[in-house]
C-alpha cells in the first residue's frame, strides 16, 4: 500500500492558496520598496532634536514615522506569509530574515523618539497634544505617556533596540525544530491508509474513531519531543528570560505587569480567571466522567478527549459546504459582513490545505493594505477544522471593519479583543447547527462539540497561562528551570485540572515542550477571557435586535481606538469582574447536564 503524503508546495493548486498581490505583485515589487525603506531610513536622524519645537514638527516626524511603519508592516506581512507557505524554502527564510534585520535598523534609528519626546515639559506636551495639528495623533500620544515610567535614556533604548534579532533567537529555533526538522514518521489510519504523522495530522489522528490509532499516534509523536526534550527545554528556558530581562530593563513588576501594560489590562483580570477555572475544575473532572462512560472506556486518556462522543456522527464538509454553513451560520451580523466574508473565502483570502513544509495550525493576518488572509491547514473530514475557520474569518472581520472604519494609526486592534470576535463566530456557529439538528443523536454531537470548545478554550487555555505565570515566577525568584523543573510544573497543572480519576500518561509532561504559544508568553489568557465575553456577546446579539447588533459592530468598527475593556463595556460585557467567566463555566456545567441527559 503506498504512503499518503503531503504534496510540494509547487504542487499547490493555485485557487487553493492565498493571493498576495494586494501586498506585492511579485518579489521584485518587495524589493522595491524594500529598497525605499532602507534608502528613507536616514531621515529618522534628520528629525532628531526637533520633536520639542512645535506642534506642527511633532505632527511632521509623527506623519513620516507612521509611513514608515505602514510600509514596514507591509514588507514584513509579504515575508512572513512566503515564508509559512514552505518553512523549507531558503529563499523566502531569507527574505525574513533580511525584514527583521531591517527592522531592527529602523528600530535603532528611531529608538530615540519616545525619549525625546517624554523630556518634553509636561505643560508644553499637554499643549501640542490640544492642537489642531495633532488630533490624529492625540490618543497614540497619550498612550505614549504612559509609557513614560518604563521608558530609558536615548542610549539605553538604543541598546535595547540593537538586541531585537537576538532576542527572537529562542522562538526561531523552536519554529524550526518544531515545524520542520522533527519527523514524527508514517502511521496507519482506521480506514488503513497510511498517513505522513506531522504537526497538521497529529489533530487528525486524535480524532480517529479507532482508539488504537489515536494512542498509537499520541505515543510516537510524543517520542521525537522525548528524544529532543533538552534543545525544547533551553529554548523556552531562552524565551522565558528574555522576557524577565526586558521586564526588568524597563522597570516592570514582573513580566507579567509588562505585558499587560499595553492593552491597560489590571493583573486582577489574569488572576481573576485562574481562581474562576479552578473553582469550575469539578465539573470538568465530572465531564471527563461523562465522556469516559459514554465512550465505554474503563479508564480515559488525554488521546481521548478529542474524538466526538457520539463516533456514529459523521461530518464531512468540503472547502465549499464549510463555508456555506459558516456564512449560514453569521447571518444575524447582516449582509455586509457575509457578502464580504462570502467574496474572501470562495476567492483567494486563504491557503487553504497542507502541504510539506507549511507552517502547522491555523492563523488570521490582517494588514491595513492588503487581504485579511487566513492559513488553513484545512481538514474535511474534521468537525473542528469548521469552527477553525470560522473562527479566523471571525479576525479576518474584525480587520478588515477595523481598516475600513480606522485611520492607520488606529486600525490594528489588540489581541485581547482579537480573541472576541472569532470566539463570538464559533458561538453562532454552533447556535446555527444546533438549530437544524434532526435528532437527539446529532444535538449530543453538538453539545460535546461545544463543550470540548469551553474546556479548550477557557480550561485548558487557563491552564497554559498559569504555567506561564508559574515558570515566569520561577525564573524571576533565581529558581532553575531545566526538563525536570518544567515537566515537574506541568505535571501538577495536569494533575489539578484533569482530576483524579484522569490516566495522565508520563508523554504528556512533555506537552509544555510544543506549544508555540508559550514564545508569546501572556498571550493564551486572552483566549480564555475572549471566549468568556464572546459567549456574553452573541447571546445579546441573537437575543437583541438593531441596538445590540450596532454596538457589536462598532466594536469591530473600532480597532484600537479606546482600551480594549473600553471597548468591549460599549459593546456590552464588563470584562474587569468576573461574572463573564463564572457565566462561561456556568453555561459549560449545564452543557454537561444536558449531554449526560441525551447520551
């Protein structure tokens, strides 16, 4: 029987992947303006010294840095989705690497903006900031001045500056470790065909209906995280203290409160959701319960809590029915937004299915001048590959509302509301299938659906940011973190929030080696938070009429123009108490009943 495998990326149908000629036509086009960015990076110096003189300077250099970053944004967006399309391709990694190194320059050349502009006499800034030159800009320098506390000398920020490639070290060797040096080998199927074991089908094969597939596929790609565990270990080692460092070169509490600082969010919100998860945990231990029970498992493992309940279910949908249902299902958020969305995916907005090399998983990239692009790693025969893409469409809206209705300046929304609005998509998604559900059967189907959703969304993401802020604390307090101490860490984390009565198998401490997220450290909480006023959201919208649709729209509507808790008090969810989470984990204890009651 021969082996399935990935195709080359040449081998691609083009209708399959992304169109990139809103950015570039072509490479040559990116080298031209690759060019024009190097050859206006001396004026950064030009304006130096100046920033004091008026208002109107302040605006000048304020309007030519903004240039300056929208070219970059759309030099660096070009680079980057080349390089996902084939991690193997030397000439696109090349190409990265060169932006970043340009990057860095810029960052150089410019690093002494923010100090100039912060020894500015307060009384003299506050009146730039009420001119009529400077409206545009008046919101982004109020929040600069915020980062007046942790903001060092000219000299001191250019240092900081000039380590920029060094400090992305540890995250690019785990993306070539982890995407495309490890080889996981060949497996066989339930049907017995023989599958390419990768990063892509390892999702595939968990879901497989045959539990000796699935554990066979859980142990032997957990082999090749065993046999590199130390070079996974000194890279998160390495990125988990470059965050402590630069925390501490710019006068943080921790490197918590640092990344924090820049959407305005207070540490309660963080600990806040912790301490909720774990007062929900025993009824997350109840539904893997459930699950055990109705599954007819004696005991239940972590390979077997991602393929439905209910394994007599059979979803199957095509490039074109998943995107039917998805727009079916995002009918109440009105025509434009499905006409728009209906254009993107039937055109070219995604790279739709695997091919060797292509980054794993699933991202959305929004940029103020070209497509809001999504890369699939899309899957028919996988339910939840449907709600992944529903879910980027859900950012790909948000940006594409957000540089419709935004200056520049003011279009690119933080990650933290970011979460909402493709979480929200995945809601009505599952609201619009419940709804034409033809028997009990499929209902249950559903509801575990929606389950495994809260559990992956606000559990389990829960969990990886409280390993992130224990190894985090770990690391500032002097402690060692090597293998032992990480797996140590994430072995009591596993304990508590699967319980008991869970088999927790020794390959799943290595778990903590394989999340990219954990090289964005403080980052997972916001899908836990997002989901949590995603929930809040559709139920006001679905239930509402005009009022409460306008208020979300305007939420997408807003990019970066208030606070991220600012904006989504206007939409109608106060995310600084804890009711939208407690809510949550409410809605998944009674999503529980109900299945037990189904099943």
């Amino acid at each position: 029987m021969s082996v399935e495998m990935l195709p080359n990326r040449d081998q691609v149908a083009t209708e399959d992947t992304w169109d990139l000629q809103r950015l570039y036509a072509d490479d040559a086009s990116w080298e031209a303006d690759f060019k024009r960015f190097d050859d206006r990076m001396p004026e950064y110096e030009s304006h130096r010294g100046r920033l004091g003189e008026s208002a109107a300077v302040l605006a000048e250099v304020l309007r030519f840095d903004s240039e300056m970053d929208r070219l970059a944004e759309r030099l660096g967006t070009y680079a980057f989705l080349k390089t996902t399309e084939d991690q193997t391709n030397g000439q696109y990694q090349a190409m990265q690497a060169r932006f970043q190194n340009l990057a860095v320059r810029a960052s150089q050349a410019s690093s002494w903006m923010r100090p100039e502009l912060l020894a500015i006499p307060d009384d003299r800034i506050q009146e730039f900031i009420a001119s009529e030159e400077l409206a545009p800009f008046r919101r982004q320098l109020e929040q600069t001045l915020r980062y007046k506390p942790h903001t060092l000398s000219d000299g001191e920020e250019r240092l900081l500056a000039m380590q920029g490639e060094m400090a992305g070290a540890a995250g690019n060797a785990f993306r070539q470790l982890h995407d495309a040096d490890l080889k996981f080998g060949t497996i066989k199927d339930h049907t017995g065909r023989e599958l390419e074991l990768s990063n892509a089908t390892f999702g595939q094969l968990m879901v497989s209906p045959d539990r000796a597939v699935r554990k066979q596929a859980f142990e032997q790609y957990y082999e090749q995280f065993e046999g590199h565990k130390h070079a996974l270990a000194a890279t998160l080692v390495g990125s988990i203290h470059r965050d402590v460092y630069y925390a501490r070169a710019r006068n943080y509490e921790s490197a918590l409160s640092s990344s924090l600082f820049p959407d305005n969010v207070p540490q309660t919100v963080y600990d806040n959701l912790i301490t909720a998860v774990r007062e929900s945990l025993p009824s997350v231990h109840r539904y893997f319960d459930v699950r055990r029970r109705k599954m007819g498992l004696d005991d239940i493992h972590q390979y077997d809590t991602y393929v439905p309940v209910l394994d007599s279910i059979k979803k199957h949908h095509t490039w074109d029915q998943a995107v039917e249902v998805v727009l079916e299902s995002l009918k109440p958020l009105g025509e434009e937004y499905c006409t728009t969305l209906g254009k993107g995916l039937r055109g070219r907005w995604s790279d739709r299915y695997p091919n060797r090399g292509k980054q794993s998983g699933a991202f959305s990239c929004g940029s103020y001048d070209g497509d809001p692009y999504i890369m699939m790693n899309y899957k028919e025969e996988v339910l939840n590959d449907v709600f992944t893409l529903t879910h980027e469409a859900g950012h790909s809206m948000h940006s594409w509302y957000s540089s419709k209705h935004q200056p520049y300046e003011y279009y690119n929304y933080t990650i933290f509301v970011a979460e909402v609005a493709s979480t929200f998509n995945e809601q009505l998604l599952t609201e619009h299938l419940l709804s034409v559900a033809d028997s009990d059967q499929e209902r249950a189907y559903l509801i575990n659906q929606e389950i495994d959703s809260i559990r992956a969304t606000i559990v389990r993401q829960t969990m990886f940011a409280e390993f992130e802020k224990k190894t985090h604390e770990m690391a500032e307090a002097g402690e060692p973190l090597t293998v032992q101490t990480f797996k140590e860490v994430y072995r009591g984390l596993l304990n508590d929030y699967f319980g008991p009565d869970f088999a927790i198998d020794e390959q799943l401490e290595l778990e903590c080696f394989r999340i990219p997220h954990f090289y964005r450290a403080f980052y997972v909480y916001k899908y836990a938070t997002g989901l949590s006023a995603a929930i809040a959201l559709s139920q006001r919208v679905l239930k509402g009429g005009s009022s409460e649709l306008n208020d979300y729209l305007s939420f997408l509507k807003g990019g970066c123009s208030q606070d991220p808790l600012d904006l989504l008090k206007s939409a109608g969810v106060d995310m600084t108490q804890p009711t939208p989470v407690a809510t949550a984990l409410q809605r998944f204890n009674s999503l529980v009943d109900q299945l037990d009651e189904l099943l």
